[in-house]
C-alpha cells in the first residue's frame, strides 16, 4: 500500500461503515478492496459487500450514522460539471446521481475495476468522490452527456494589402 493515500469511508450493505485510507484509483485487485483503516491495520473487503467507497474531507463529522455526509442524492437542475451525468439504483431501492469522467473507457472501467468512480451532486458536502461497486446496483442509467460550451469561430476580417498612410498617403 505504497503512495498516496486519501481519507475514505467504506460503507457496507449491512449497514456499518469503516474509515481509513485508500489511493485515489487503482485500489480494486481481484474483486477486493484492501484498506488501512485509521489505526494502521490492514482490511480487506470483497466487492460483494461493499455499498459504496466515499472519499472524505474528513473523518470527525460527528455523525455515528451518517460519516460521509454524502448530502444530496441528485441534482437540483443541469449539472455544470463535463462528464456523463448518471443515475444510480442501488439493491434497496435508493437512487443517487454523479457525474462520471467521459472519457472513451468508461465502460472498459465499470468492467476492470468492477464499479464507477463520480462525483457526487453535492459540492459542499464532506463526499468528494464516490465509488460504487456494480455489484451494489440494480440498475444505470445515462441521463446525459454534458460537455464544454462550444466555442465560436472567431469571424474573418478582410485582408488588406497594405496599411492605409497617416495622412491620406497613398
């Protein structure tokens, strides 16, 4: 577990919770998570039983029930965000949205590392990013594909030949 490690919260599908630290990508090896929680231990948990992973500002909210503070489960109106905006259900039921990188191997990672990394529709809450294991969800759906504004073309002035004189020279 060499590199940089980020505070992150596994919440579980029985309900309990762990924090500790994780990388920022690559942590899925062979359908596991292996996390050292706060005390320096090493945890390993299968993807079958995790609800979702959540990267946190901090770990002292406060809250026993509610750690990650993960705020608002959807979007009040268009996201501004670049990215693929998606919806997420989970087993029981729930329903949360995120904005997901668009880059051309977003399938290609839902498959390799067996879930999605997004971002969560709350900017102000503690969550600032959310993996959700496949296995977690019953159903994905693609809302949109937001990109940047579009650019324009700057307009084309004439060309002249040759800068007009001062003082009406030539």
């Amino acid at each position: 577990m060499a590199g940089i490690q980020k505070k992150a919260i596994v919440r579980l599908l029985d309900g309990g919770f762990v924090c500790g630290y994780l990388p920022p990508a690559d942590f899925v090896e062979s359908s596991s998570v292996i996390m050292m929680d706060v005390a320096g231990r090493i945890i390993t948990f299968s993807l079958n039983d995790i609800r979702w992973i959540v990267y946190v500002r901090y770990f002292n909210s406060g809250d026993l029930a509610d750690p990650e503070k993960v705020g608002r489960k959807s979007f009040l109106g268009r996201p501004r965000l670049e990215g693929l905006w998606v919806r997420m259900t989970f087993r029981d039921g729930d329903v949360l949205e995120g904005i997901c990188g668009s880059e051309i191997g977003f399938l290609h990672e839902i498959v390799a590392s067996g879930g999605l990394l997004c971002t969560p529709p709350d900017p102000r809450s503690n969550a600032l990013r959310i993996y959700v294991p496949r296995t977690a969800l019953t159903g994905l759906e693609l809302l949109a594909v937001i990109g940047s504004a579009a650019k324009k073309k700057p307009v084309a002035r004439p060309v002249q030949d040759r800068q007009p004189g001062l003082f009406g020279e030539g």
